[in-house]
C-alpha cells in the first residue's frame, strides 16, 4: 500500500511519518504539490497534504489544483491526514473557510488537550499565523486558548499543528526562518535548546501518526 504525501516544499521534512510508515510498511510518495505535481485519483489508498509557506486565502488561485484534488479525494473517502497549512486547504476544499489568525504567529511547542482518543493529547510543535473555520458537519477535536488545533471530518483527520516532525525536522524549519522568527521577537537559542531536549519515544506526534496508519484500510 503507497500512501501520497503532498510536499509545499523542496524537501519536506517528514522524520516521524517516514519511520512510522516503515515500521508498518508502507510506502511513501513524495509529490512536488507546490510545483504543481499532484497525484492521480485513485494511485494510492492514503494521502498526507503537508505543511508550507503558502497561505490558503492570500494564494487561493496558485492552490486551486491542490484544493480541487483534496475535494475529490475526500469524495471518494480517500484516507487523509492534513497537516498546517494542509488542514487549511481541506477546510476550503470542504466548504469551511480560513482567515489570517487573530492570536498572531504561533510558533514552538504548544499543548494540546483533545477531546478524543485521536489527535493524543500532548505537546506538539507548531508554526502557523493562519486559522480556519472547518466545514458544517466535522467533528472539531482539539483546540488551545489561541486556535482551533484539530477536526475531523469524513475520511480526513486535520491538525494545525506538526506531528511529523521529529527534532531535527525542526531543527531544519529553524535554520531556514531563524531571520525572520528573530524579527518577530522568538528567541531562538531557547526554541532550539527545547527542541533538543524532545521527550522520548513514543512522542504525541509518533502516537498520532501510529493511530492514523493503523486506521489504514489493510495492506495487500
């Protein structure tokens, strides 16, 4: 069984959700979705839309392949785990809305109390300005005194924060934005020591992605 991963971009860092999928066997395919790559309907029995730069409302009209696909995907009841930036385009895709956050740049570990057994209630890493408002008839799971954090709806799981990032994912995310988090008043030399002293295994992000494989229709 392949499962799609919807990349925004270059080289998406995906540690936790590429050691996860090994361990159970299942095989990842990266698609380039921000350069347009997307794949084809019915070519893999799951998708993951990742996180990004983009913005779901200011870069409607360059995400609206993406958008369009996620619909279909949903429609045919395609397994889904949207991620950041991804939970805002299911949210369009799926007649909710998003809208630049009133609480600012969320950036760091957050915590998360769910109100169910899927997202695991813990500390996530997180780095996200815009929010959403999900569809009528989905299931919000999780929210923080900020922002809506997770909701569910048909096939899909979507969660504003990054379980597949394991330490040096972020790490990465850190030494690509370190200018620009500064000028925005993050201390990122106490972000970075934080990160480097993530909890052991399983982490709340391995547990998420562990329950969602799992959930998988049963591989042939």
């Amino acid at each position: 069984m392949s499962i799609a991963v919807l990349g925004h971009v270059p080289d998406p860092s995906i540690g936790v959700l590429r050691k996860q999928a090994q361990a159970v066997g299942r095989e990842l395919v990266v698609y380039a979705a921000h350069r347009g790559e997307l794949p084809a309907p019915d070519a893999h029995e799951a998708w993951v839309v990742l996180g990004g730069a983009q913005s779901a409302h200011a870069d409607r009209e360059m995400l609206q392949p993406e958008i369009d696909a996620i619909a279909g995907a949903v429609e045919r009841e395609t397994p889904l785990l949207a991620i950041c930036l991804g939970s805002q385009l299911l949210a369009v895709a799926t007649g909710g809305r998003v809208f630049p956050g009133d609480s600012g740049l969320e950036f760091g570990y957050i915590d998360v109390a769910s109100v169910a057994e899927q997202p695991p209630s813990g500390r996530y890493l997180s780095f996200h300005s815009d929010s959403m408002e999900p569809p009528r008839g989905a299931t919000v799971l999780a929210r923080t005194d900020r922002y809506l954090q997770a909701w569910s709806h048909r096939s899909a799981l979507a969660v504003q924060f990054h379980p597949e990032l394991d330490s040096a994912g972020f790490h990465a995310v850190l030494d690509a934005e370190e200018e620009k988090l500064t000028r925005f008043g993050v201390d990122v030399p106490a972000l970075r020591a934080e990160v480097a002293a993530e909890p052991p295994s399983p982490t709340p992000g391995e547990r998420l992605i562990e329950t969602w494989l799992a959930g998988l229709p049963a591989a042939l």
